[in-house]
C-alpha cells in the first residue's frame, strides 16, 4: 500500500501526476518552486506550499514523515537534481523518485541517490512493464497518460517530401515546438522500435515512423512545417 507523497512541482508532468494520484485518493502535498505554476494549481483547487529549493531550511520546514515517498517532478533538469541532491541529504530514509528527460542525468541522479529513475522518453511498451512493478512508478504513469491532460503520443510517419527525410535525428529541433522525440523505428534497422536514449544516432528516411509527445496544436505545426501533411 503506498503512504503519503510529497510532490515537487505542479508542471507539464507533476500537475498530471498530482491528478492522477487525487483520483487514487492516496495522501498528497505539493511544494513548488516556480510562482508562474501556482495560477494553475489555484484554478485546480490544490493546495501547493511555495519553497525555495536552494534553501535547506526551507526543506528541512517541510518535516517530511519518514516513509513518505518523495517525487522530483520540477520542468527543469538543473532544478530536479539539485533537489534530489538535497533531499536525499536530509531524508536519507525516504524513498525518492525523481523524472528524467536525459541519459545523462540519469547518470547524475542515481549519483544522487534517487530510488527510482523514470525517464520520460522510455514511457512504452515492455519499459512500462517493467515499471509498473513499483506502485509509484505506475502512479505516474497513469498521471502522464490520462486524458485529462492534452498532451498525446503521436505516430509520425516520414515521406520522401519530407524536410526530415535524410536528416540526422540530431539536425532535428524539436524542442522549438515544445515537443518531446521518444524514439523512433528505423526501416534500415528493420521493424524494432529505438529508444532516443539508446543513445544511438540515426538518419532519417521516408517510411520511417517517428514517436512524439506534446500537445496536438504543437505535433501538427511540427508536421506542417516538416511537409508531413
């Protein structure tokens, strides 16, 4: 049975999570450190405490239980860290989960001590298995995948008109349309779907599929520009 939580950061994934988790009626208090989520968290009704993360006092104040699990869900990297760092400092016996969009701060965390890694860009198929053997971790993936929420996984299969078509993965901006590449299946490769943090590089060819999260006005901007409509 899962205790109570504290959840850092009411985002674009701890706002999801902290849905999630209500509709689960499990014990629930947010901090967050960033005041522009705090209008989001007042038209959702959800008591959240400002903190400084920089400030140990102020997470020391926040008298966490021993037993409670602890999410890291801020938007920034740097920020998820530090705080992981932090608390892993002062509630050594707290089970710590932290979210990651990077193979490199994956790395960083465990240095951390985080208990459970969830990279985002792993959220599918056999890695959803293996995650929903931790009743935190399958907690956040409801919290990312229910509807509630308007970010969707889109299919974005590459024609030969495309501007991706012949790009290096690497060449390819997605993070100026606010979009996250999970992965992709790489014809040449065969059918096997590939991790973008596999950490191997790829061209892209027409017929290739590609595997995004963001909102749909976002994804279908990003087709339009590439000429994948």
């Amino acid at each position: 049975m899962i205790g109570s939580i504290y959840l850092f950061g009411y985002g674009k994934f701890g706002r999801a999570i902290a849905h999630s988790l209500k509709e689960q009626k499990i014990p629930l208090k947010i901090a967050v450190n960033n005041k522009e989520e705090l209008p989001f968290a007042n038209s959702d009704k959800v008591e959240v405490e400002f903190i400084n993360i920089e400030s140990d006092r102020s997470l020391i104040d926040l008298n966490i239980p021993q037993g409670s699990t602890i999410i890291c869900a801020l938007d920034s990297n740097h920020d998820n860290l530090f705080l992981a760092l932090a608390l892993r400092d002062i509630y050594k016996n707290n089970y710590i989960v932290a979210l990651s969009d990077s193979i490199h701060l994956n790395d960083k965390l465990k240095i951390a001590g985080v208990d459970r890694i969830i990279d985002v860009y792993a959220i599918s198929g056999n890695i959803i298995n293996s995650l929903l053997t931790k009743p935190v971790a399958t907690k956040f993936i409801q919290g990312f995948i229910n509807r509630e929420h308007d970010y969707i996984f889109k299919e974005i299969v590459v024609t030969i008109k495309s501007k991706l078509h012949g790009k290096m993965l690497n060449e390819i901006d997605f993070d100026s349309y606010d979009i996250i590449f999970i992965g992709m299946v790489d014809k040449e490769l065969g059918n096997n779907f590939i991790f973008k943090s596999s950490g191997v590089e790829h061209k892209v060819d027409s017929s290739d599929i590609l595997i995004c999260i963001g909102k749909e006005k976002n994804l279908n901007r990003f087709m339009t520009d590439m000429n994948l409509e």
